[in-house]
C-alpha cells in the first residue's frame, strides 16, 4: 500500500492537503464562514505556484485522458474491493491522516465533522450536513493504490478540448488527447448544453463519492459531492457551454457547499461525545448499515 504523504515521480506533494492549500491561494474568499481569523491566515504560502502543486497538475494533465478515465471507472465503479460499516470507513479513512497540515493536528474523520458541523450550526438540511461528512471519502482512492493525481486536484471534462482556464492548462500539450481529432475541439463528443450527466468528468474522489451515495441523497446533495472540484466551472465558468439550465440551477448549491469545505477547519476538536448520538440517528436515516467500496 502507498504512502500519500511520501514523495515520488506519482506522488509529488507532501501531502493531499497541499492541493487545498494551493486552492485557497487561488480563491480566498473574503466572506469565508470562518469568523475566527482571517482568511490569510489560515495557510502561510510563499507561492501559488509551489513546485510541487506544479508537478502534481503537470501529472494530472498528461495522464487525466477520456481512456484513463475509462478505465478507472470500470476498474472502481463496481464497488468490489471491500464491504465496511460506515464506521470501518471513517477508520479506514483515518489512515491518511495528514501530520503535516499547519491548519489542524485532526484526522481527516475530524475534518468532515468540522465541515458537517459548520452546515449544521447554519441550519441547512440534515442532507447537507451529510454531504459534509462524507464529502472527502473519496480520498479512499489512495489507500486502494492510486496516485495523487488520479484523486484530488482540480476535476474538468475529459472527451472534449481543456479549457485554458484550467490552472497550469500549459501541461495539456503533453496529453494525447489533444491530438485526438474526437476530442480536441470546444465540445468534443458531446453536444450543446447537453448537461453535465452526459459529460465524463475527471477520475478523483469527487466522482468515486458521487457514485458510491447516487442511491442515497437528494440531487442538490449529489452535485455538491460530484463537483466540489470543478473549480474551472464553478469559479471560472468555463464549461458552461456544456451545461443545461437544469446544471446552472444546481451549481448554486456546489457555490453554497465549497465555504464550508474550504474554511471550516479549526484546531479545536469537535466534541464527538456529545454529537455521536446525533450523527449515529443522521447516518442511519440515509444510509445503509454496511457500503461497498
């Protein structure tokens, strides 16, 4: 099994936690929910373009081609690997815990508690404060061996021409399909406003989690999950040209969810004693009693 905190020619940042780092650098958002310190100082950045954000989107470029993500659906979306208990899965999660996140000494379980709690303190839907929860079990990815850039950065279609609004778009030169005269162009294999559930996204944690709850969430829920990375869309609106009216509604809930992702953290921990009952009574409303992975 890999460790994701280790560097190599797959693995270039130090930690997952480094591409939101670099995400935070690229959008501060001034009306973070995050009242506590200011939005500056929640990461200390010498650069927005660290080397090693840049080698990681320089992977992700090259190798995030419409066969990889074939693949990679094929490979995962039959949920075949192993069969745990909500709980196991948050434990299972746990091993990616980051030591080198300057924002907060919590495991990544602590983390979506933190983004849970601050939706539920808001007085949103209790779905939401589920998506808040599990919005980063994706990341599981990486303990089934998959590299860095096949889990987190930013995600974008794949099976048309890459947006040069895309950080680092310079690294598309490098990926095949942009000579492949079936995808190089504005829509590529798709049509018009055809919508997003006829667009293969990138391979990452988004999509894995999107698929692993499709069955158990409300929609607004879904696109939350789905596209919480698609930051070339939600921030730059660069595919909108691929998005049905029906997309655009929706992406105001994507807009509504990326705060509480992105600001939420808190070097205080939740107090799990008293909210265990609540989020054992949540996760029981929803979910199944075991999830395939």
């Amino acid at each position: 099994m890999k460790e994701v905190t280790k560097l190599s020619q797959e693995n270039p940042l130090s930690s997952l936690d480094e591409w939101e780092d670099d995400l935070l650098a690229r959008y501060p958002d001034p009306n973070a929910i995050a009242q506590e310190k200011d939005v500056s100082d929640f990461r200390d950045y010498e650069s927005t373009e660290k080397a090693s954000v840049k080698e990681f989107y320089r992977l992700q470029h090259i190798n995030q081609t419409f066969d990889f993500v074939a693949q990679k659906r094929a490979e995962y979306l039959r949920f075949d690997k192993m069969e745990m208990s909500v709980w196991e899965a948050f434990d299972f999660l746990n091993k990616l815990v980051d030591d080198s996140d300057p924002d907060t000494d919590l495991d990544q379980f602590q983390h979506l508690l933190q983004t849970s709690e601050a939706i539920r303190e808001q007085g949103h839907p209790d779905w939401m404060v589920l998506v808040g929860l599990f919005h980063d079990m994706g990341k599981v990815l990486c303990l089934f061996g998959e590299p860095q850039w096949a889990v987190v950065g930013d995600s974008y279609p794949v099976g048309c021409a890459f947006s040069d609004k895309i950080v680092f778009s310079d690294f598309f030169a490098e990926n095949p399909d942009v000579k492949n005269p079936l995808y190089n162009t504005k829509y590529g294999i798709y049509e018009p406003n055809c919508g997003l559930d006829k667009v293969t996204m990138t391979w990452g944690h988004d999509e894995y989690v999107y698929h692993l709850l499709k069955d158990y969430l409300p929609e607004q829920g879904l696109y939350m999950l789905r596209y919480h990375s698609f930051y070339p869309q939600h921030r730059e609106n660069a595919y909108a040209h691929l998005m049905s009216n029906h997309d655009k509604e929706l992406f105001k809930s994507v807009s509504q969810f990326n705060p509480f992702d992105l600001y939420s953290k808190s070097p205080v921990p939740p107090d799990w004693g008293k909210l265990r009952p609540y989020y054992e009574d949540l996760i029981a409303k929803y979910l199944p009693a075991k999830l395939r992975f």
